[in-house]
C-alpha cells in the first residue's frame, strides 16, 4: 500500500506542470499594466474630487482617522498577547525543556561510563585474548611448517 505526494504547483505554470505559453506571460503582464494603470487614474480622480469638495473630504478624513485608531487598539491588543506568549515561552523553556536536557546530559554520562567501563573490563581483555591466541596459532604453524621440512618422502 503506497501513498502518492500531491502534486505540487509548478514554477513555471498551472498545478498539472505544464509551462505557460509566451501568450499567457503576455496576458499576464498586459493585466498587471493595465490594472496599475486604472488605479493611477482612479486615484487621479479621487483626489480631483477630494479637491473640488473640501467638506466631503473632510468627512472622508476623519473617518479614515477612526479606522485608523481603531487599528492602532488591534495592533496594540496583539502586541500584548504577543508579549504574553513570549513569557509563556520564556517560561516553559526555563521550567519544562531545561530539566528535560539536564535528564538527557545525565543520561548520556551514565553512557558514556558504561561503555568506558565495558571497554577497559570486557572488550580489551577480548582483544588481548584473540591477539594470544592469534599468536599461539601463528607458532604452531610455524612448527608444523618446519616438521614437514624435517621428514623424509618414501
């Protein structure tokens, strides 16, 4: 049983991977131009308009002016519980993950004794064994090679 990966949107195109066409690239950048185009001359308009009717655009500014403050108390509220999530953070990094690496650095002491322990008690005597019985086998072979020399062939 395999899982498929969704398809992942291409950098060049649509979602199936197919590349745009010069067409397409063109379209798309005579739309940018053609949008950014009618918001200059919609502001344009705007501001001829703000100009030839002062008591309009003063109405208009001082409702910006609203909206305005009322997103600096969003702004400032998020602000506050940005401040208090990173004291939660701060607070729990110093009381839940220390403890949890000091455990972890403990731990990996007793390790790191243990297999120096095994080292010096079990693994060099091992070692020293086999390079003696290494040794031993390497003169035993050696004598045999020289018996054969001192036989005599029928």
């Amino acid at each position: 049983m395999t899982m498929e990966a969704p398809a992942k949107p291409s950098a060049t195109g649509s979602q199936g991977g197919t590349p745009m066409s010069e067409g397409q690239k063109k379209a798309i950048v005579i739309g940018i131009i053609a949008g950014a185009i009618i918001l200059v001359v919609a502001l344009a308009v705007a501001a001829v308009y703000l100009v030839s009717h002062p008591e309009r655009a003063a109405s208009i500014r001082d409702v910006f002016i609203i909206f305005m403050a009322l997103e600096f108390i969003v702004i400032g509220a998020a602000l506050v519980v940005l401040m208090f999530q990173l004291a939660v953070l701060t607070n729990m990094l110093q009381h839940e993950i220390k403890p949890i690496l000091d455990s972890t650095n403990e731990t990996i002491n007793t390790v790191r004794g243990t297999t120096t322990f095994l080292s010096e008690n079990l693994v060099g005597p091992v070692v020293k064994l086999n390079t003696y019985l290494a040794a031993i086998t390497q003169v035993v072979d050696s004598l045999g090679t020289l018996g054969r020399f001192g036989r005599r062939k029928n």
